[in-house]
C-alpha cells in the first residue's frame, strides 16, 4: 500500500511538471464542452436528397420546390431513372429519395388519390427516420395547401421503404461505431503508451544501441497490437453477426482487409503520439481524450455531420474514424464493392503514410 502511495505521489508530480500533460488536463475540458455543446443535436439540416420526378407537372414541381425551400433537405440529384437512384445510395451520395409517379396530378384531382415513395438511408436508422418524418410532415402540410383550395377529399399516399436496415435497428449503427472506437484506443493508445514507457524508464536508449535497428525495434513492439487489434475486430464482428443479426452484405475478404488497414492507421498513429510525448500519462491523455471523444462526435457514430457547423465537418475529415465507419456501413449494410470505398481507403492509406513519415522523423531527431 505504501509503495502504492508512493507511486500515486510520483505521479502527480511528473504531472505537475509537465506543461503538456496540464494542457490536456485543463484545455482539452473546454474543447470538449465546445464540441458537445454543438454536437449534440438531433435535428438534421440540408440533407442531400435525390428526385425521380416522372410526372413533372405543375403540382410535382411545386412540391419539389415546397420540400426544398424547408432547410432540411438540399436537392444534390435529379435522377432519370430507379438505376441512377441505387448507384446514389451506395456511393453514399444521398440520404433520401423522393419518387414522383407519372400523372401525379391527373391523379390527385380526379381520381383523388396519388401515390408517393419515399426511400431512406436506413443504415443510420435515426437519421432515417427523422428525415422521413420531415418528409412527411412537408408532404401533409403540402396536401392541406390543396385541399384549401378543391372541395374534393383529396389525398397522397406515401408509400416509405428503408434501404439496407427496414427494422430499423439500431444495432447497425451500433456495432461499426463500437469496432472503429475499439480499434482506435486498443491501437493507438496502447502502442503509444508501450512505446513512451522505454523512453520513460530510459530503456529506449538501451535497445537503440543494440544490434536491432530502431525501425525493427518499433516494429517489433507493434506487431502483439496487431494482432491483438485484429482479433478484437473479428470478435466484435461475430458478436454482432451471432448476436445481434448484423448482417455482412459485401465481401468478408474485403472488410477484413479493411479493418487490417485501420489498425494500421491507429497504430502509426500510436507511434506519432509517443514520438511527441516523455511520459505514459500524457501520452495515455492524448489518446482518451484527443482519440476518444473526437472518435464518438466527429464519426458520424452517433450524430449525422451534416448538422454540426461546416467548421466542425472539415474537422472531422483529418479523423480516420469517420472514414473507417463510412467503409463499415458501405460493406457491411450496403453490400459495397472496393470500386465504391475507394475513396475513404485512399484517405486511409494517405493517413496511414502520413503518421508513418512524420513518426519517422520525428523519432529521429528526439532519439537518434
């Protein structure tokens, strides 16, 4: 117990003396609290929404034009045919789409009824069904326009369908979230904190003069968390599988390769902490809470960016989080090949080199 004491006392010394773990103690609080206090919200504003306008009369203009000016959706595509509609979804391109029959109007003043669909993105199953509530709340408010103006009982019926998560189940959006924050912290903050604790101790400068070179050192203690991350990965996926009913739509192969390139990202990125950082503690601080946080509201794990300030947006694009569960829902829920995860990947792999160079550098000119 004493010895126990003794290392706590120890601790909040080292931590008082350095100027970087009292920075993340005292600054990181006050980014949090900005972050939270703009992220957290559930209300969706300029959703990117396709329509098939087969009528393309007077009254499907008009209401085109009524769901538009609202603020909550932003027309991005105006389609020509249900194809052009499926390769948007996939390519993650838009969030909801609006399908106008033919002889829409016809059919609403004389035969008193008109059909409308509706389709979502329900891989994100609350995101899915707020906008279709807004849908539907325009589309009803749009009707009653009308009827102020015939005598007729008038009506449209929507006709709602959700993509790639028709229960709506919030387990898919839970499982991608869940495995990307794992790998993160297991991956970068445990290389981070491994790495730092030889130069801590002073043992760095031991194997530095050994007969391994400093790369193979590095690599050396990367590789158990590359295995260890990569295992957590396919219990977590088998969890959701045989647990939770998550389904694995596109190639197994792919994401696996995919899940072996983010670790690759969370572990360079491990190692660039630790070439920045004297000690375990300031090293264990950036990890939770410059990785942590920033992983769970700038992912789109739990709140859609399209509502948070574009500020906040081109931030969450240098996370690799973000870009790791856009690859996740694409594979596992939408059945996305490589030729549609592409980009996300890219971003991944430029990251991955990117950690890997200045690491490099950086390790150099602390160690060598």
């Amino acid at each position: 117990m004493l010895q126990f004491l003794a290392f706590v006392k120890k601790e909040f010394y080292h931590i008082f003396r350095d100027r970087r773990t009292l920075l993340i103690l005292f600054g990181m609080p006050v980014v949090q609290i900005i972050l939270f206090g703009y992220a957290i919200t559930n209300e969706i504003r300029n959703a990117d929404i396709a329509v098939l306008d087969q009528a393309n009369d007077y009254y499907s203009q008009r209401l085109v034009n009524k769901i538009s000016a609202s603020g909550y959706f932003r027309i991005s595509r105006t389609l020509t045919n249900e194809k052009e509609m499926e390769s948007a979804f996939k390519d993650g391109q838009i969030r909801m789409a609006i399908v106008v029959p033919r002889h829409f109007g016809y059919d609403f003043f004389h035969h008193r009824r008109a059909a409308l669909q509706v389709l979502t993105d329900a891989s994100d199953p609350n995101s899915a069904t707020t906008l279709l509530n807004y849908a539907n709340a325009i589309i009803n408010n749009y009707q009653q326009e009308l009827l102020g103006q015939q005598s007729l009982p008038l009506t449209i019926n929507v006709q709602p369908r959700m993509l790639y998560n028709p229960a709506l189940k919030g387990v898919f959006m839970f499982v991608p979230g869940v495995m990307t924050l794992i790998l993160m912290l297991v991956s970068a903050m445990m290389t981070s904190i491994t790495i730092t604790r030889e130069k801590e101790t002073g043992t760095m400068e031991i194997l530095l003069v050994s007969p391994l070179a400093p790369g193979m050192i590095i690599v050396g203690k990367v590789v158990p968390y590359i295995l260890l991350s990569f295992i957590n990965a396919l219990v977590i996926l088998a969890l959701g599988v045989w647990l939770f009913g998550m389904p694995v739509k596109g190639g197994l192969l792919l994401l696996l390769l995919e899940c072996g390139l983010f670790v690759l990202t969370a572990l360079s990125l491990g190692i660039l902490i630790s070439t920045i950082t004297a000690s375990q503690q300031a090293a264990m601080m950036i990890s939770m809470v410059g990785l942590l946080m920033p992983t769970i509201l700038l992912s789109g794990f739990v709140f859609p960016l399209e509502s948070m300030p574009y500020a906040l947006q081109l931030v969450a694009n240098i996370f690799p989080a973000k870009w790791f569960i856009i690859i996740l829902k694409d594979v596992m829920l939408k059945g996305a090949g490589l030729l549609a995860v592409w980009k996300p990947t890219l971003v991944l792999c430029g990251m991955t080199l990117l950690f890997i160079t200045l690491s490099v550098k950086n390790f150099k000119t602390r160690l060598a």
